[in-house]
C-alpha cells in the first residue's frame, strides 16, 4: 500500500492523528539521535526523551497542560547541523529532531502536512543509511529493496492504520509502545540502558 494509496491517506489525517504519527516517527527514531549525542557529545538523548514524553502526556492525560512552544524552543539549542560534524550520524540525528519538531508544530501551528513531514525524515534517514552501507548511491528500485526500507515502509503503513482508529489515550500509548520498537531504530540501532 506504500506509495499514492499511502500518502493520500497519511494526508487526510486529523490534526491530532497527524500529531501521533509524526510524534511516533520521533519515538521510533530517538535511539539515532541518543547514539549521536553520546558519541558525538553534543545533544541531549534526556532532553529529546524529555521532550517526546512531554507530548505523550499531552495528548493523553486530560487537562494536562504545557507550553509547548516553549517545549519546542528549549529543545532547540539540542539539534545538529550535520554541516558541523565529521561524523554520518548527525544526519539521522537530525531526521529524529525533524520528526519530533513536525510533532510539535502540527499541534501549535496545524498547517497539515507535518505527518508527511515526519515521515519524509524518516525515510530519509533510511534511505541515506542504505546508501552509507552501500558505500555509494542507490537506485530507487535498489532502495525500495533495501531491507530497512521495506521495514520502514511496513513500519508506516502499520502506524498509519493505528492512528486512523478512535482517538484514546489507552490507544495512543500503545502506539508509543508500538513506535518504541523495543528499543531499535528505523536504522537497526537499538540502546542498552
């Protein structure tokens, strides 16, 4: 179902599906962001945790209340410019901070397409890790065949079917559960705490 189907679907979303499912891609990505920021020694894996949790929360205990904006703009300080790394990793670090800012905004600014924002990123993410691996680029038909972009692909037709159900905050924590993905990436890498 990946492809015209797929987008026409993620584009008519609620704002509040759109919310989940971006904030879900950022769920799903944070262990890129961590292992960047423990390597690399900038960032904060705590902040983003921080900062997805707190959107957790706000869309599923009732009368919780946040600034989100101000959420948003303490994180900032947190987000890679790859240009200024040596290391490949500030890309898919940057693609999670991507998808947890598309989350954000669709609830603050709602202009509609940050699910396909998030989900942009997280293909992409993908995609340049396929390539890193490959050690040159990809075709489009050698990377829709790539094993982590099939999984990927899976991955959000899966979410795209969870978030259309009622909105619940039993519900939208399972697909925190869901996107945490036991704690592996879209990119393979897992964390041990």
């Amino acid at each position: 179902m990946f492809g015209e189907k797929f987008y026409k679907k993620l584009n008519k979303l609620m704002p509040w599906q759109q919310t989940v499912f971006a904030l879900a891609l950022a769920e799903r990505m944070y262990p890129n962001y961590r292992l960047f920021g423990d390597t690399s020694g900038f960032g904060s894996g705590e902040r983003f945790r921080h900062t997805l949790d707190v959107l957790w929360t706000y869309l599923t205990v009732k009368g919780s209340r946040v600034d989100l904006s101000a959420e948003l703009e303490a994180f900032e300080p947190f987000i890679p410019d790859p240009a200024r790394f040596e290391s490949y990793g500030a890309y898919p670090a940057l693609d999670a901070c991507v998808a947890l800012g598309a989350a954000y905004n669709s609830v603050i600014c709602r202009i509609g397409e940050e699910a396909m924002e998030a989900s942009n990123a997280s293909l992409g993410a993908v995609a340049g890790f396929a390539e890193l691996l490959a050690e040159r680029d990809l075709s489009d038909e050698e990377l829709y065949e790539h094993e982590l972009m099939e999984a990927e692909m899976e991955f959000q037709v899966e979410l795209l079917e969870q978030v259309a159900q009622p909105r619940e905050a039993e519900a939208i924590l399972a697909i925190r559960d869901f996107a945490a993905q036991d704690g592996v990436s879209n990119l393979g890498i897992g964390l041990q705490d």
